[in-house]
C-alpha cells in the first residue's frame, strides 16, 4: 500500500534532531511520498535541499500570507529560478489567513494575487491555505479569467464551501482534523468531495491527528487520516490509499 503526505514541512526545526530517522519511519508506514512545503523563501530553499537529498520528498516554494508583508521586490524571481528545479512540484503554500491576520489583508491578497499569476505562467499547480477567508478566496477566484490547478489544503470550511472549491477544479486535501472526536463539519466535507478530488496531508510538524494529539506530527502519521477518510467514505484502506495516491500523483505531475 502506498501512501502520498501530500502537505509537510519537514523543513522545520523541530526535525531538526531526527530528520532521517522521521523519514525512515515515514517508509517504514508505506508513505512513499511526501511535499515539503515551504512558507517563505528561505524555508522553499530548505524544503527544495532536502527533497534533492531523499527520493520520496519533493518540494513547494512560495510565500504563505503570514510572510506576505515581509516578501522582498525580487521575491517572484527567485521562486521563478526555483520552480524550474527538478524536484520543485508546485507553488505554495499561499493563500489567505484572516485567523492571524499577520500581515494585513489587502498585502495578502496582492501577494496571492502575484504568485497566483507565476504559477500560470509557469504552468505549476498551487497550494492554497485558507484560514477564516473562504468567502473572501471564493469571491477572488470567481473574479479572476483563469485559474490555476491545485489544492486547497489542510481543508477547514462546510460541505458546501467544499463543492464550491471542486467546481472551480481544485482538489480537496484534509488532515489530521479529520480525526478529530468533535469535527462533524469536516466528516460532512470529507464525504461531499468526489473521490477523484481528495488528498491526505499531515501538514506536520503540526495538528497531529488522533490518537497522537500532543505529540509532533510527521509524515508517517497520515495512515491514520487514511484510515478516518477510508472510514467515512466505507471504503477499504487501500483503496483509499490508492484513490488518494492517483490523485496526488495526477495534481502533482508526477508517475503514480
């Protein structure tokens, strides 16, 4: 059974100590692949560093709507020099977060906007993180001509915000949340989305999901919300292993 994270960030310090041993567990699970993603431009240089080091990890650059206020004027050039690298599979994660507002809303929408337009020109699939703005993003992609394929991630809105996003083409990736005792809105969700359209994710080294709650996440740990997709959709696990895995491998470009 093979098994895609389709959303980490084994960038961060918190693997720092354990890195190759998290990765080895994360083999060790079946989770063949995994993205590291990154949320400015130093961590897409690490995300793309260590993905150029181990077979199963590739790599996404862009600037996340918390760094939006800090992006440098040359910021679209440089992910633009490393979206042409081998291993570098999509642009994100960006997006809008309205929960933090750490940088301000008008900035975050400008700096989507800009990357929003490189992936098109680079025919690159994005990964957007939506916190408290789905009205907002839905409302930005409807005013916009073209969009781009891609994935919104770490899925948190209804049932209906869902549909809404896989009319517009996009995929739905849910993770350790899902898992969650008290999360009817995100079962409901899960259960809308058409098979060919969800992902699994960790989003490691946070939300890790039950029964694993306090600890950090890492990318081994989405079995379990394989097994919670697999539950709701009354599918067997490697079905839905398999389901998730095409389609990741189909999002992303790459060889199933």
């Amino acid at each position: 059974m093979n098994v895609f994270d389709t959303h980490c960030h084994y960038d961060d310090e918190r693997f720092n100590e354990d890195r190759e041993a998290a990765y080895g567990r994360m083999l060790e699970a079946g989770v063949k692949r995994c993205v590291c993603v990154g949320s400015d431009l130093a961590s897409s240089r690490r995300c793309l560093e260590i993905a150029a080091g181990h077979a199963g990890v590739y790599a996404a650059v862009g600037v996340h709507p918390h760094e939006a206020k800090d992006a440098p004027e040359n910021y679209l050039d440089v992910l633009r020099d490393m979206l042409t690298e081998s291993k570098a599979v999509a642009l994100g994660e960006i997006g809008l977060d309205y929960y933090y507002d750490l940088s301000p809303r008008d900035v975050q929408k400008r700096v989507m906007q800009q990357q929003i337009d490189l992936a098109l020109d680079m025919d690159k699939p994005v990964i957007f993180h939506i916190r408290d703005a789905h009205g907002d993003m839905l409302d930005a992609f409807r005013a916009r001509k073209r969009l781009p394929e891609g994935i919104i991630h770490c899925f948190s809105g209804s049932a209906e915000v869902a549909r809404e996003y896989v009319k517009m083409g996009f995929y739905i990736s849910f993770a350790g949340p899902l898992t969650f005792k008290k999360a009817p809105h995100l079962w409901e969700a899960a259960k809308a989305v058409p098979l060919d359209r969800l992902l699994v994710e960790t989003d490691s080294p946070y939300l890790s999901p039950e029964p694993l709650r306090g600890r950090r996440n890492e990318p081994a740990n989405v079995v379990w919300v394989l097994k919670k997709m697999a539950e709701l959709r009354e599918l067997p696990e490697e079905d839905m292993a398999r389901i998730t895995w095409e389609n990741a491998c189909r999002v992303y470009r790459l060889p199933v």
